[in-house]
C-alpha cells in the first residue's frame, strides 16, 4: 500500500469516528477531488496557491438532512440580523427599513428614528448589532450608505436607543463616517463586530472599480480598511500605531468585506469579495496589509489579470483560504450551537452568488473541509448562530425570508 492510500485511509477514518460516521472527507488527488461545486475550472487557471490547502480543500460528503423553517417571509432585500434577548430580531432591509420580527416570526412595520439611507444600487440599511447588556440598555448599532455632499455617500455607522415597545429610537447619533465620501453605488462593506473588550469592529469595502481600488492601499483613507472604533466612536484604545495612518484602522488592503464574526477565542475573522475568483478567508491582525488591490487571487471581470496577476509579494499577508470560482460571501459566524454537534467549531458562511450555505473545518487557523448546503436555492446574506443552537439564514430577495435550520428528526 503506498504512502498516499494510507494516508487518504487514516484522514477518512479519523473523520468518520470525529463524525459518527456522519462525515466523511474526500481526500483524493486534486484531479480527482474536484467533484460537485469544486467540477468548475478556476477563472486564473495559471495562478497557483501559495500553500498546500490554501483553495479547494477536500470535499466533506455530509449525509445529513436539513429541516428548513420558514420564519419569517416578504422582507425587501433583508442584510443583517441580530436576536435580541428574548428571542426577537432586528433585521435590516436594504432599502432603509429595521423591522422587529417576534420570536414567532411576526414582523413589525418599520422602526421609526432612522437617519435617511441611501438606497441605490449596493447601498442602503446594511448590518445590525447589540452588545450583551441591552436587556438594560437598550441600544443598537447599524450600518448604512449615508447621503453626503454633492451626491456622493459613504458607509456610516449609527447608535441609538430602541423603546420598549419596539417601535421607535431615540438618542440616535452617528458615530463613524467614512472619508472620504465617494460618488459610486459599489462596496459599501459592511459588518459589524463588537470584540470582547467592548471596541467595534467595522468592515468597509473600496467603494468602487478602477481608480478606487488604489485608496485601499491608502491609510489616510477609509476604504477597503478593518476598522475600530469605541461604541460611542473615536479610535478604540489598542489599535495598532500605522505611521501617517487613521487611528481608527486596524488592517488594510481589503476589497469589501461583507463577512464577519468573532472566532471562538475571540480573534476577528472575515470574509472578503475578491474580483472573478479570489474571494478570501482571513484573520485579519493588528497593522498588517493584506494585499488589495497589488496581490489578489482571481482576475478581473473582463478577464484581464489584476496587476499583472501577481499573488503574493513581501509585507502583505496570504488569505488562509481562498476560493476561485468565488461564492460571493455575505454574512458569517462559527458554528457553536448543539443541534449540529459534528458542526460545532466550523466557520458558516453565506454565499450569494453560490446560492449555498458554505461551511468550512478548521484546524486551529487551517482550513480542512469544505461542504455547501442547500445548492441553488438561494442567494444567502447573513447567517446567525441562534439561541436554541439552530442556525438562521437571511435569504436576500424582493421577497426575502428568515429560515431556520435544523437536524432532520
């Protein structure tokens, strides 16, 4: 027996016992692993991964049925979600509505208090979010395109008050804007996440193609960065020291970021649109580059190849994982509830233009496995842990709907 069967026999069998035989992994030679959504050729087919398993990981076979529950359904293009305490939700429309949807599905008309939103295009009400005591607080912050000067916007962040009702805000105030402002409807970003010492983390894109691009290699600039600010805004205490750089940046080089959570211990991960091919993993650290718009993988839309095609160069980090075809990520946590208990410590990630919900095992900070879900059935946004150990899913439509999902019984 050569030494490649054996060790394709001990990964399957490690699998199965880790699985209870639910999981089987399929670690084949890359000619022949590229079954199911891993058939498609890559968009730059000459472009080569910088490290084993840094792109089409070993597909997982995971016989398990889903139960979808339809929770709630005709949301305008729902982007992000929260669940509150008790068992609600705030979900965001993107055409500029927050609505309170009961822990029975019931939807409430829109939340008055908002500032105005800019809806067009990719633009709108984007992300949600609550720290732990809003029992006692109250308060939420979200994320939107702010109308600003002369017809261009920009992604802003805002905080304020919900009554108890859930009905309306108060004590509504900005607390981040994106400078500069820009005249386009393209990558706004943009989620939110509070770390464990209380600062926020907000995600942005590069707002634009062409010349914008550049802006995310930029540190006097807000575009195509990680930022952190405090809940109340300003630069959050511990942010890196970038010489001439915004004191709110924590990393750069990034495209637009519409995927983000905490891992579980407590590291910011995230997951950014690349160009055609080149979506990416990473865990973004403190003053680091990673890349956008000098190294990527992928090429561009035309097919031409983004800066002469090059993928790696000295000062800018590598993705952990990247995928070519991309699945367009939107929205993402790691799994960590007991209704899928073989799931638990794997990174769930919407994918919009995958139509799946695309679930990654991890070892430490290496990707393993990769499995898709619900294939072709929807354009997923956002995805949330939920607090029975189900998962939610945001599907984004005219006609949007929250879905529940759970083992089959």
């Amino acid at each position: 027996m050569n030494k490649y069967l054996q060790k394709t026999i001990r990964l399957n069998l490690f699998w199965q016992f880790a699985a209870a035989s639910i999981i089987l992994i399929v670690a084949l030679p890359s000619s022949a692993s590229e079954i199911g959504f891993n058939k498609n050729r890559p968009n730059a087919e000459r472009q080569q991964p910088d490290f084993q398993g840094q792109t089409r990981a070993p597909v997982i076979q995971d016989t398990l049925q889903i139960e979808k529950t339809t929770f709630a359904k005709d949301l305008k293009h729902p982007w992000g979600m929260v669940q509150l305490p008790n068992g609600s939700w705030l979900v965001t429309e993107r055409p500029g509505r927050l609505r309170l949807v009961s822990s029975h599905g019931e939807i409430s008309k829109p939340i008055i208090g908002l500032p105005v939103v800019d809806a067009r295009g990719q633009g709108g009400l984007l992300d949600v979010t609550v720290q732990k005591d809003f029992s006692k607080t109250r308060r939420i912050w979200w994320s939107y395109a702010e109308p600003r000067e002369g017809g261009k916007n920009g992604t802003s962040v805002a905080t304020g008050k919900l009554s108890s009702d859930g009905a309306s805000l108060s004590d509504v105030k900005v607390i981040f804007r994106q400078t500069p402002a820009w005249d386009s409807t393209y990558h706004f970003g943009s989620r939110l996440v509070f770390d464990r010492t209380g600062a926020l983390f907000i995600t942005t894109g590069e707002r634009s193609y062409g010349e914008a691009s550049k802006l995310s290699q930029d540190i006097t600039t807000h575009l195509g960065k990680i930022l952190r600010i405090n809940p109340e805004g300003g630069a959050a205490a511990g942010n890196p020291n970038i010489k001439s750089g915004l004191p709110e940046i924590w990393s750069w080089g990034h495209r637009n970021v519409q995927a983000a959570t905490l891992g579980l211990n407590g590291a910011l991960w995230t997951v950014e649109h690349g160009p055609r091919g080149g979506d990416e993993l990473n865990r973004p650290e403190a003053g680091l580059n990673y890349g956008w718009p000098v190294i990527t993988y992928g090429e561009n839309y035309d097919g031409s190849p983004v800066n002469n095609g090059i993928t790696k160069k000295s000062g800018m980090e590598q993705p952990l994982y990247y995928w070519d075809p991309v699945i367009a990520p939107s929205g993402m946590t790691f799994y960590n509830g007991n209704q899928f208990p073989h799931w638990r410590g794997s990174i769930l990630i919407g994918g919009l233009a995958s139509r799946s919900l695309v679930r990654l095992v991890m070892d430490k900070n290496r990707v393993i496995g990769e499995a898709r879900y619900l294939q072709g059935q929807a354009r997923i946004r956002d995805v949330k842990n939920t607090h029975d150990g189900a998962i939610m899913i945001l599907t984004d439509s005219n006609s949007g709907t929250m879905t529940k999902l759970a083992p089959k019984q």
